[in-house]
C-alpha cells in the first residue's frame, strides 16, 4: 500500500470531521480532537484486531501531524467562507474508498481470510465516523435509514478487490478498482437515493 493514500485518507477524514461540527459550538480543541478520533479511529481498532504492534500512527506519527493540520487548515478557511453543504458528503465518500480498500489489504497482509478482510475493511472505513458522531452526539451515519449505500458500498469495493487479486495476475490496479468502486457506488446512492431496504416487520391483526 503506497503511503501517500493513508495519509490522503487520514487528511480527507480529517476535514469530515470539521465539516460534522458545524453548528455544534465546539471549540478549536474539540475540533482537533474529532478531527484526530475520525481519522485514525477506523484504523486503530482494525490494527487492534489484527494483533498489529504498534498501531499505524503510534508507528509514524505523521499521521497524527497530516490529520491535525488538515483539521486546522479546514477550521481556518470554514471561518471565513461558506462551503457547500454536500462536501461533507463527497469528502466522507473518498475516505470511505481509501480507508476501506487499505483496511482490507493490510487484514489481508496479516494473513485474514477473504471475508475478515472484507469486515476488517469495513471497520476501517466507518469506524472512525460512528466515533465522531457519538462524540457529537448524533446517531452514526452507518445505522441511519435515510444514508444511502455507506458500509455496503465497502463491502462491495473490498469484495471485488479480493476478488481480482485471487483470479487475475498481481496487479496495484486492483487496488484503485476496488476503491473506484467504493466511491463511484456511494456517490451513485448520494445521487439517486439508492439504498438498502429498511427493517419493517408486519402489523398485527387488530383482535
């Protein structure tokens, strides 16, 4: 896994996290930490499941310096302009490729079989996101009804990248398909509603 697209995610991760905590009056501190849980929160519970000694940003804390200047930048700029209310979306979507597509290749790396590295890949994805909506106090987007395609949309990207490096010569275009797959099917849901169908049980019989 190329380093640059870890760090890419933590930066992009990172900026969600600024971008979720408008209108709650957080502070510049506050920010930084949600900035920080978001983006290497997924990862950090996948490489605690993995057994990975240290963690990934306790190993190169550079990951730590990327996400607190992406965050700082971003709390700078919102200050003094408006940005569309859809880049929270579109910017959570690229972290959701690129921490779910690196999630996957390093569970497989450690040697986990095809459908752990799926799950891994997931958690890697959302993770960090369900730990900066708990701390803003808003239900996860991964257990709303109303978001379309968010962890689905990983496991398709991650199952089709396992996919292709079990049946094709090796290849890192592998990689960016199963990423290009996360985020084309997640901004594909965003555009036209797609989802999966909600929970519904049905009505008693009156009497």
């Amino acid at each position: 896994m190329p380093p640059w697209i870890e760090y890419f995610a933590v930066a992009i991760c990172a900026i969600t996290a600024v971008l979720a905590a408008e209108g709650k009056h957080i502070d510049l501190f506050g920010v930084l930490v949600l900035a920080l849980v978001t983006a290497v929160g997924g990862g950090t519970i996948r490489d605690l499941c993995l057994g990975a000694r240290p963690v990934f940003w306790i190993e190169q804390p550079h990951h730590v310096w990327t996400a607190l200047i992406a965050a700082a930048v971003t709390f700078v700029v919102v200050r003094f302009t408006h940005l569309p209310s859809k880049l929270l979306d579109v910017a959570d979507a690229f972290g959701l490729a690129l921490f779910g597509i690196a999630g996957t290749e390093k569970a497989l790396a450690f040697g986990a079989p095809g459908i752990v590295a799926i799950l891994l890949g997931i958690v890697t994805g959302v993770a960090g996101g369900i730990l900066r909506d708990v701390l803003r106090r808003e239900i996860p987007w991964v257990f709303q009804a109303g978001v379309n395609l968010y962890a689905t949309a990983v496991f398709a990207g991650a199952l089709v990248f396992i996919l292709l490096r079990e049946h094709l010569p090796p290849s890192e275009t592998h990689r960016y398909i199963g990423m290009g797959v996360i985020l084309v099917l997640r901004l594909a849901a965003m555009r036209w509603k797609l989802r999966l169908p909600t929970y519904r049980t049905r009505g008693k019989n009156p009497g």
